[in-house]
C-alpha cells in the first residue's frame, strides 16, 4: 500500500519511509503560497499588478482599443522599476505580451503609459492585464507603433518639451512648434502644448491631395481655452486642412461652440455647428468630430452634441487641391508649413488624433473613460 502524506516546509524534498511493511511517501512542499491569479509570466519579472478593465457601460466589443495606464506610487513601485521604465510588460489572460507606449515617465508624480488591448468584450468588467516589473536586465519593451494602428493617422500626445511633436503612429506626421509654441505644462494626459493666440502654431507633416481623398475621418483632441471673439472663426483651429478644401474642427470665437466644417464634390461647404455653447470657459474637455461616410458628427467629451445629416451625397472630403494640415492655425497651404490664415488658436491642447475610420460611440465612450482613469481598477502589488 502506498500513501501520500503532505507536510509544509520551506524546502521541497521526498523521503521514503519503510514500516510494517508499508512505503509511506511524504512530499514536503514549500509554504509559501503562490500569488492570486494567473500563473506567474515570467520569473525574471519580480512584481505585478492586476488591471481589471471595466467596458460594462458600453455593449461593442472593442478590438485593438488603445488603453491609458495612470500610474504613481500608490499603483506601482517605482523603486523596483528601471528609471526609465523600460522593464514594464503588459500580459494578458492568453499570455500575451502587449504593445505599449510610455507617454510621461515621472517617479515623483504621474506617468502614462498606452496598452493596446486584444478584444474587450461589450458589457465586460472582469477582464484583465497584468502589468509586471522589476526586471533591471529587461531590455525596453516599448512598440509605440504597434499601439495606434487600428485605424490611426497621426497621433500628437504634444507632450515633447524640445524637438518635433512626434507622430506615434509610424506614420511620420510629426508637428513642428513655430514661434514659441509653450510646452512641457501640465495637460489633460501627460504634458501639453500651449499656444498664445498670436502668432504661435504647429505644422504638420501631412497633407491631402484630390477629391474625395478623405473617405471616413475622426479627429479628437483635449482642449481648454478662454478665448472670446466677435467671429465663428476668431479662434481657428484645433486641425486644419482648408475647410473650403478638406476639413477644419475648432471652436467658434463667437459662441464658444464646436464646429466641423467640410468640403465635398456633393454639397459644397458644410459649417456643422454643434448644440453646446461657452465651451470657452478655461475647462478642459474632449472634443470629437467624426464623418462615417453619409453623416457629420460632434461629440463633446462622451456624448454626442449634435449630428449633420448626409450633407456630402455620400462623397469624400476633398477637392481638386492640396493642402498641408496645422494645429492652431487655418490652411491654406499647398507645401509644408505653407500658407495660412493667420487667424491662430489661443489655449491648449492635448492628444491630437487624426483617424481614417469612423469611431463609434461605444469606443468614443470608452476612450473619454480611459484618458479620465475610470476605465480601470487598480490591484494590490503582488511579488515572488
């Protein structure tokens, strides 16, 4: 007869005992328990961190999402991370490993870091990341362009304090701060970009060319201004390709509004107005505009804020011309950093993205909880 008994040790050995007879078998196992929750990823990582996503206000499923981590001490260690960061790892339920991008790494304060998710399913609360740490030997696991490519053009964190304002895309759509744009202060998410309303703008590598060039589009950017004019256009633009051309997103120097403003080969120029006015209230709030191929679109933080009903046939954004975009400024630009309406934006901006599709208002929603950290519950730190 063979028995197995088991008794708690802090080592793991087997002894064979002979009686009567009998082989009993002791297996002495180690007494530390192992963590909660999955199998540990990966021994050379010391700590992690559960992060539960909560997508149950919202019923699509949401593939590819881009999610905002927020961190500071009381999340993670930071005296167990390199001082860079570069050994964070992002693992989810399958194991995999997760593209990620560090937007502002700061020990003292607050860092942000973007993990593109696989699929969060509609109505969920109960899915998780894992991110891990503490590894001083891990080499930097950083693929910012893996993070935006579902469906990205250009994103701008501007959270640069020298240099171009870089595209994290890949897509090499950088803007240029020209006469003393204001950075490195405290923005919405990270660090953001300031401009004085006076002569100050960012140039975008990118342009436009030929009709109907611009199928589906959604642009969202962060926003906060005080600014009070006489004009719609006395405070252009957060984007700007030429809205006699292209398109042009901003708020109104009159009343404080939201405004979209498109051209097409069908329907001419469409000046889309949204419903909320005094947005120039020195707040900061998310501003989206978006054309799904047949209607016009502005949503202001999660919300939608007014619609404009098929005012293009159908048709692209576009004419027979080129134009180069700008951020705080109008377009009317057929070469880099050409052209402009010298009308300029006062306030500051935050997280410019330019998308080639058309977001819904699930992922619209999701994305306002994200950059507001209420997409994600926050676990205890777990160690080896």
């Amino acid at each position: 007869m063979r028995r197995l008994l088991l008794f708690s040790i802090t080592a793991t050995a087997v002894v064979f005992l002979q009686t009567c007879g009998f082989v009993e078998e002791t297996a002495f196992i180690s007494s530390s328990s192992s963590p909660p929750g999955p199998q540990w990823w990966n021994d050379a990582w010391s700590h992690r961190v559960e992060l539960v996503l909560d997508n149950s206000a919202q019923s699509e499923d949401l593939f590819d999402f881009p999610v905002c981590v927020r961190l500071d001490s009381s999340r993670i260690l930071y005296a167990e991370t390199q001082d860079t960061g570069n050994d964070l790892r992002f693992i989810d339920s399958g194991q995999n490993v997760l593209a990620y991008e560090i937007e502002t790494w700061d020990e003292s304060g607050e860092s942000f870091v973007w993990v593109k998710t696989r699929l969060i399913a509609g109505g969920s609360n109960t899915e998780s990341v894992w991110l891990y740490y503490g590894n001083p030997e891990a080499p930097e696991g950083q693929d910012a362009f893996s993070v935006w490519s579902n469906g990205y053009e250009t994103v701008l964190h501007l959270d640069e304090t020298s240099g171009s304002y870089e595209d994290s895309t890949g897509n090499g759509h950088a803007g240029e701060a020209i006469n003393g744009v204001s950075r490195g202060a405290p923005g919405r998410v990270g660090r953001c970009a300031e401009l004085d309303g006076s002569d100050d703008y960012i140039a975008l590598d990118m342009s436009y060319s030929g009709q109907g060039a611009v199928p589906l589009l959604t642009v969202n950017v962060w926003f906060r201004t005080t600014f009070a004019g006489s004009a719609y256009n006395d405070n252009w633009a957060f984007v700007d390709f030429d809205r006699s051309d292209f398109y042009d997103f901003y708020v109104t120097g009159d009343t404080g509004s939201l405004e979209f403003s498109t051209t097409a080969s069908s329907g001419g120029t469409d000046d889309f107005v949204a419903n909320t006015v005094g947005l120039n209230d020195g707040t900061w709030r998310l501003a989206w505009a978006v054309y799904d191929g047949t209607d016009k679109h502005i949503y202001l933080m999660d919300s939608l804020d007014g619609t404009s009903s098929n005012p293009h046939s159908g048709a692209g954004f576009g004419s027979s011309s080129t134009r180069w975009g700008f951020v705080g400024d109008g377009s009317e630009a057929t070469t880099y950093d050409g052209t402009r309406n010298n009308i300029y934006y006062e306030g500051a901006l935050d997280e410019v993205r330019i998308s080639h599709v058309a977001r819904s208002e699930d992922w619209i929603s999701a994305q306002y909880l994200s950059m507001t950290d209420g997409f994600i519950t926050y676990g205890t730190e777990q160690s080896r």
